[in-house]
C-alpha cells in the first residue's frame, strides 16, 4: 500500500501566524526519509494553507512524485497546468466548508472535466478525481480518461469518531451523527461496503484506485483490507500526530500499519 502524506496542514500552522514557519518545503525531505511514497497538497481557492509559491518550491525540489489536489477552477487549473505535476487529483470545492465534503460530481460536470484531463494528460500528468463510491461517478470517471480515482472515505471516517472515540462528549461533536450506537454501526458498515464495492467496480474498468480523508492510524486497519486499493492520501491526522512525535516519526509508525 503506498502513503501520499498530506502536508497542508504544515501551512495551516504557519497561516495560523501569516509568517514564514514552519515552512512545509521542509517536510518533503523528512517524508522521503520516513518512507513516504509521494506528497500530497491542494491548493485551495481561498489559499487557505498552501500558496502558489509553496506549490512550486516543493514540485521543483521533491524527490517524491507530487499529487496536487485541485478543484476545477480555471485560474487554478491554468497555473498547474504550467507546473505540470506527477498527478493531478481534481475535487469539488466550496468555499464555506472546513474540508472537502463530499466528492466530485463528474457526471454534472462531465465536459469540463473530460477537458481538464485531456489537458493534463497531454503535459505528461496523470489525472484522478476524489469521488464519492457511487457507480455513476465511478463510470463518469473511465469516461472521461481518467486514470485513477481517489475514494473520498470521510463519511468512513466521521461515522468511526462517532462511534470508538470520544467526539460525541465533546463540543466538535458531529451534530447529524449524534445517533444510537446500533443505528451508527449499521451505517459504518454500510460506508464500508460502498468502499469495497465502488474499489471493486473501478478496479473492473481499469482504474487504479486510491483512498482518502479522515483516514487515522485507529481506523485504517478496515480500508486496508479493500485489496483493490492501492495508496492511500492522509494528512490531518499525520501533522496532527506530528506535534507530539514529530513528522519522521509520524509517518514512520503510519508507514508501518500499511504492510
Ligand atoms: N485526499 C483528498 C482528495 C483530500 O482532499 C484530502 C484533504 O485535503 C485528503 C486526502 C487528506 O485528508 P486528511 O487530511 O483528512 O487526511
């Protein structure tokens, strides 16, 4: 199973200050050595964490294949066209939310997407798109060339906090998943279905498939299983994780979950 590591969250610090530190250039250089297998960052309308120059500091100096998350703004779209990653993962975006909810509708946006792929493909990137598991989005995406998905696991992952930690107690609380333990239960397995069947379908058509968001070292262990998946993109709780340990060794105990 291979790590893409989400670094945005370096840059969420350092906006947390509007200064230079910590800078998340770095932490491409502990990735590799912990044994990361590519880097992950999404540059966000509203360049919330990362900045275009970050973007183009760490596609220029990494080691590691780059995965840039994007949403299908034009702007956006037109600047990393330039920079030409290894990969490009298009994802909806909304300007209000905290993370991306929700993933991609390629059916509604069928065209656009179908061009901004053929774009990238011809620059030499690679294209998938985080979407939900459904089997419209999944065959939207063959459809439009793409060669990898990306299963957006965060409904996996809030229906796992609601039921085996303490969130519910806490004021973070998921308001819609404050539900009956059983009603929980029969809802995170159904999340987990989705997954195994939407990784077997896209698997079927030729697409790779990776997995992401919310995804935790207590949580994990359920996606690993899925045979069909093949990376993993995790972020939030890696930097999180991160202050306590440090990032090498944050990414060298979650490394260590995924043989
Ligand atoms: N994959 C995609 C497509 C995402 O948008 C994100 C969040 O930016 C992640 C993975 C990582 O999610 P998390 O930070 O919750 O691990």
């Amino acid at each position: 199973m291979l790590l893409g590591v989400n670094i945005d969250h370096i840059a969420t610090l350092r906006e947390a200050r509007k200064i230079n530190d910590p800078d998340p250039l770095e932490a491409i250089f502990i990735a590799k050595r912990a044994g990361a297998d590519q880097i992950t960052m999404h540059l966000r309308e509203d360049r919330r964490h990362m900045h275009d120059e970050d973007i183009l500091r760490i596609a220029q100096s990494s080691f590691l294949p780059i995965n840039i998350e994007s949403s299908i703004n034009p702007t956006i779209i037109e600047f990393l066209l330039k920079i030409a990653p290894h990969r490009i993962t298009l994802v909806p975006e909304n300007r209000e939310e905290v993370t991306t909810e929700g993933g991609l509708n390629v059916v509604g946006n069928f065209e656009r997407i179908l061009q901004i792929t053929k774009s990238f493909q011809e620059v030499g990137t690679q294209v998938s798109l985080f979407i939900d598991s459904e089997a419209s989005q999944i065959e939207a995406s063959k459809e439009v060339g793409a060669e990898m998905i990306e299963l957006h696991t965060g409904s996996y992952a809030n229906l796992h906090l609601m039921l085996f930690s303490n969130l519910p107690k806490m004021k973070n609380s998921i308001k819609e998943l404050e539900l009956p333990k059983k009603e929980l239960l029969g809802l995170w397995e159904q999340s987990l279905e989705s997954l195994k069947k939407g990784a077997k379908k896209a698997n079927e058509l030729g697409l790779g498939v990776a997995a992401g968001h919310g995804l935790n070292y207590v949580n994990l262990k359920p996606i690993l299983e899925i045979q069909e998946i093949v990376e993993l993109n995790i972020g939030q709780s890696i930097i999180a994780r991160a202050i306590f340990v440090g990032l090498e060794n944050a990414i060298r105990e979650l490394k260590a979950l995924l043989v």
